[in-house]
C-alpha cells in the first residue's frame, strides 16, 4: 500500500507567502481588504503547493457551496433516451463550469421522489436549483417554494399550486407552431392535423393554441394527443390515418413525434410530402436532418435556453442581486426548412 502525501494546509500556504493565515484565508475564500502584492504571493504560494480549499470550511465562510441543483421532471428512462435534455443539461453544464459551479442531477422517478427533492434542496447542500419539464399538478413548485431556494424554470409556469412570480425561460411554442401550420396552408394543404404533446405541459399546451390560432375551425378529429416520444408519435399517427384518411399534413409537437409519424406514413404507404406533408418542433440534430425524408422544424434554440436558466440563477445569487432577475425569457423560434413539408 503506498502512503499519499498530507493534504496542503493553509498554515503552509501561509507560511510559503510569508504571510498571516488570515490572509491567505481572506483571498482563498474571496474577501476583500487585501493589497494586490500579497493577493499574488498567496496565489502563488497556494499554486505552488497545490492547495485545494476545504469546501466545508470555505461555506462557513462564503455561504455558498457553488453546486446548483438540476431537477428534472422525468423518470430516468425518459431522460437518457431523449436528446432534448441531453442538450438543455450540456447548456447547464457549461454554463456552471464556466462560474466553477458543481451540477447536481436529481431525477423523479414517482411521487414519492417529490419529497425526497424537496428535503435535499431544504438541506443547505446546493445554492439554488434549475427546474424543467414540470407538469401541471406537480408539487414540485410548491416543495421548491418552501424550501426558500433561488430557482429557475425551464418552461412558462402554469401550475396549479399558484405560483406567479416564478423566474423562467422558455421559447415562442405558441408563436412557432403558427408558423409552422401557416408553412402548411401555404403549400395548399386542407386536412391539416396536429399530434400534440402532453397537454399537462405548458409547451405542448402553447403548441396547439398555436395550431388553434390558424386552423381554428378544423375537423377536431385532426387533433390527436401524443407524448413527445416516437412510439406516441406513431400511435397517433395511425389513429389520425384511421379517423381521417384524408388527412394531407402533420404537425407534430416535437421532432421525436414526428419520427414516429414519419415511420407509419411510410408503413401506409403514404409519400412524404407529396401525399402528407410533415413538421415537427425543436430541430434536434442530427435526428431532424437523418429522418427520411429531413424533417421541417421549427428551431428552439434548447442548448442555449439552458445556459440563460443557469445564467439568470447564478447572477441572481448575490444578495444585492435579489429581485434583479427577469420575471420570464422567451426565446425566439424560426421554422428550418428541409424536405418534409
């Protein structure tokens, strides 16, 4: 068994920069009162010796533990399949390492995980928390509330535990899907139909307002629920094609529904866009470029909405910093045209 060598303290920094512990205390820790000429000698004193900071004693100190809280809504299983978190969590990550910040994934499994979250963000172990794909009746809001940490929400509130003053960021959904279905009445399509999302989440629910807004008085058997997943995307497909056989195009509320539509289309026998023209929502790649034919989306730029949640939170820390934060952030969309519709 080989010995490791003592950890650095900060008695030896101290003593490698001839100064008092105090100091090097005071510029470890990032206080003020200390000349430049020794900041330098501290800090290369605590290079030289390759002194890492106790964590535990620097909060006693800072009242911060640099670690945020990433909450997500979603069982395991949904999480690592779907590459939407995928892009929303490498947005968090790199925004947190950039501020030297730990991230902390916790995951709902069930119900009884909402109290297990709650606890932990109660605890004192993360400085605030980043929430996203909340559904309508989850505790979350509320639990989140009560255990007095700074937060922020991907996705517009709309929880029925009241919660108002929420600080958010999400993208135009509503305004998308105009687009979207408005590219579809353009190209002469009649029998538009829309496969939602779950309707229990403000996206998915801001998606078919959108649908509503141009196809208002459609055939609401064109309207069929989905799950954001390809196999909901498939088993509303083939519902939609058994309702309304003359159904000409699709909407879907997210690209991996639209995959699944896609797969039946072809199944059916039915030519993509010649007989029904497809679009779906988010532009994930390369999913949306390597469907057959390449998807038409409307773009929501998911990386980037994680960096803003991560950077509203963090800048909103400080307590001469409370307040300063934007009630809400909606990000712009842009419909990307490929050979779907």
């Amino acid at each position: 068994m080989t010995e490791t060598a003592p950890r650095p303290t900060l008695e030896a920094v101290a003593a490698r920069a001839g100064v008092s512990r105090a100091t090097v205390s005071r510029v470890v820790n990032g206080g003020d009162g200390v000349r430049e000429p020794l900041v330098e000698r501290v800090r290369r004193a605590v290079e030289e010796l390759g002194y890492v900071p106790n964590q535990a004693a620097r909060s006693l100190v800072t009242r911060r533990h640099d670690a945020v809280a990433v909450v997500v809504a979603e069982p395991e299983t949904r999480v690592f399949a779907d590459p939407f978190f995928a892009l929303q969590l490498r947005g968090i990550s790199k925004e947190l390492t950039a501020h030297d910040n730990q991230l902390v994934l916790l995951l709902t499994e069930g119900r009884d995980d909402h109290a297990r979250v709650g606890r932990y963000l109660a605890g004192g172990h993360v400085d605030g928390a980043l929430v996203f794909s909340l559904h309508l009746d989850d505790p979350l809001p509320g639990l989140i509330q009560r255990a007095g940490v700074p937060t922020v929400f991907g996705g517009r509130p709309g929880w029925s535990d009241g919660t108002t003053d929420a600080v958010y960021v999400d993208s135009d959904n509503r305004g998308g899907a105009r687009e979207a279905v408005r590219h579809l009445a353009g190209l002469g399509r009649t029998r538009v139909a829309h496969i939602t999302g779950p309707l229990d989440q403000t996206s998915a629910a801001d998606r078919l307002d959108g649908y509503r807004d141009v196809m208002g008085d459609a055939d609401p058997r064109l309207v069929v629920r989905g799950d954001f997943t390809p196999g909901g995307g498939e088993r509303a497909m083939r519902e939609l094609l058994d309702r309304c056989p003359d159904v000409d195009a699709v909407f879907a509320a997210n690209d991996l529904t639209a995959s699944g539509a896609l797969r039946v289309l072809r199944e059916r026998g039915r030519r993509v866009p010649e007989d029904v023209a497809v679009i779906g929502f988010d532009d994930m790649l390369p999913l949306a470029e390597q469907t057959d034919p390449p998807l038409t989306t409307v773009r929501q730029d998911i990386e980037e909405m994680g960096r803003l949640m991560a950077r509203l939170l963090l800048g909103g820390l400080g307590p001469e910093d409370a307040g300063a934060a934007p009630a809400g952030v909606v990000l712009p969309t842009t419909l990307v045209r490929r050979t779907s519709a």
